[in-house]
C-alpha cells in the first residue's frame, strides 16, 4: 500500500483510562528512557487518570514527552462537583486532552456540541485536543460508517481550531479493547474522508495529524502507520505496558523517517 506522508511529525498518545497507580509511574519513566534520542519526532503524549497527571508530569519533567487529560468539564469554573476543568489539567501540567472519545459519547451521552464547547475551553486553557471520532459496528455494518464520522468531525470541531494545535483521532467504536481492528483499506478510506473534511473546514490546511485508535499492539502498528493519511496512533492498553509502548513509538519514528528527511532537507 502506498504511504502518504503527512505534514507534520506523527503523534503517538498513550490512553491509560482508569488504570494505573503510583507504580505505573515507574513504567512511564522506563518509557522516558528508551525514548530519549536526539530527533523529538514522533511526539509523544501519556494521559494517565487525573490523580495521577500531576505526579506524572514531575517524573516526565525534561523529556519530550508531554502529558494530557482525558476529558475536561465543559466550563473553565465553578460548581460542578467531581469534574476536572481544562485549566485545571494545564495546570497539573497537561499539554493535551482527549475529547469525544467513545467513552464519552457512549456511556456519557456526549454528542457534537457538547465536544466542540469543550474544545472551546481547551483551547482558552492552551491545551491541544485530541478529538476522536468513529463509528460503532451497527453503523458500519448498515454502510453508514463514512456519514457518520464526516457529521461527528464537522459537528465536533468548532471554528476556533483555525490556526490552532489539534488533532483527529479515528478510533472505530467496534475495535476499542476488543483486540479487532480495522483493516488498512478501511482505515486508509475513513482517513482520508476526514483529511478531505479537514481540508474544506479549514481552508486546505493539512497541519493537523488524524491518529488511529482501537486495538493499536506493537505487531500491528507498522502496518497501520503505513497507510495513507495516518499520523500517528492513540493507543489504550498496550500504552500501560513500558514494552509495548515504547515498540509502538519506535514503529511510528520509523514510519516518519521519509518525512524527517523531507523537513530536514527543506530547513537546509
């Protein structure tokens, strides 16, 4: 298959969910270590439990390795007891935030608006979001897949992200935690969709890296990267696992190697 190269340095984010205690600490540092090279790319980003972020962010302190919130509340303050603000995050340390994971739109009930107000506020805290879209096994099997992810990633994004850091992530519902994942045609097809929804949202722009999510596994993660459109990976619970996760990194500074020496070759 044919590899696009995309515009900028693949992103590969490690989603620990709700697991994870102080001795996870220990396999974000091993993570640290294994990946500490002259070349930044790709970039990497862990987002632990919001109990955790901040002590994460002191052990990561002087790697290139950034920290992230898993969701954040969708107003900067106040009342809302138990929820995490986005200043909050940045606060603890936290560079990036997922938003809209199916974990939210499932078993929270979160639809469109409700994820492009919380990118609103992300963005207002200087946080990059990471917005994930996909569709369950019920769409894609009744042909509906493609409809699906364009209405999430056109009611998702709000015109605030024009000019700012953010990325896609498609992580079809079907294939998170399942050990399924979808093939490289369908993933090459559905990314290219959303690259082509990027592009007429923010006139042509191509800055922003579209990841894979669902089932990502160090075998896996070559072939997947190598597809068109793919500019990285969110990865879930290989991501808990220091092996795992730094084979997964390794396989996307890999992949980005062509595009490393285009960039270089321009800046020289």
């Amino acid at each position: 298959m044919a590899q696009s190269t995309p515009a900028l340095s693949r992103l590969v984010v490690g989603n620990w969910k709700m697991n994870g205690g102080p001795d996870q600490l220990y396999a974000a540092a091993a993570i640290a270590r294994a990946t500490a090279e002259d070349t930044p790319e790709p970039r990497i980003a862990i987002c632990p439990p919001a109990t955790l972020l901040h002590r994460l962010s002191h052990v990561l302190m002087g790697s290139a390795i950034m920290t992230g919130g898993q969701d954040c509340h969708v107003e900067a303050a106040g009342a809302f007891t138990g929820a995490v603000s986005a200043g909050l995050l940045a606060e603890a340390g936290a560079r990036v935030v997922i938003l809209g994971h199916s974990d939210r739109r499932q078993g929270s009930g979160e639809d469109d608006a409700l994820v492009a107000r919380k990118i609103a506020v992300a963005i207002d805290a200087g946080l990059e979001p990471i917005v994930c879209v996909g569709e369950t096994w019920a769409q894609r099997n009744t042909g509906q897949a493609l409809e699906i992810v364009r209405r999430q990633v056109r009611g998702s994004l709000p015109p605030a992200l024009a000019g700012q850091a953010f990325a896609v992530a498609y992580e079809p519902v079907w294939a998170i935690g399942t050990g399924e994942r979808a093939s490289e045609d369908d993933i090459a097809e559905m990314h290219r969709a959303i690259r082509r929804e990027l592009s007429e949202m923010f006139l042509g722009s191509r800055s922003a890296p579209i990841l894979y999510g669902g089932s990502v596994t160090p075998e896996g993660a070559a072939a997947i990267l190598a597809a068109p459109e793919v500019g990285g990976v969110l990865v879930g619970g290989a991501s808990l696992r220091a092996e795992s996760f730094v084979a997964i990194i390794e396989a996307a500074r890999e992949a980005d190697r062509p595009a490393r020496e285009t960039r270089r070759a321009d800046r020289d």
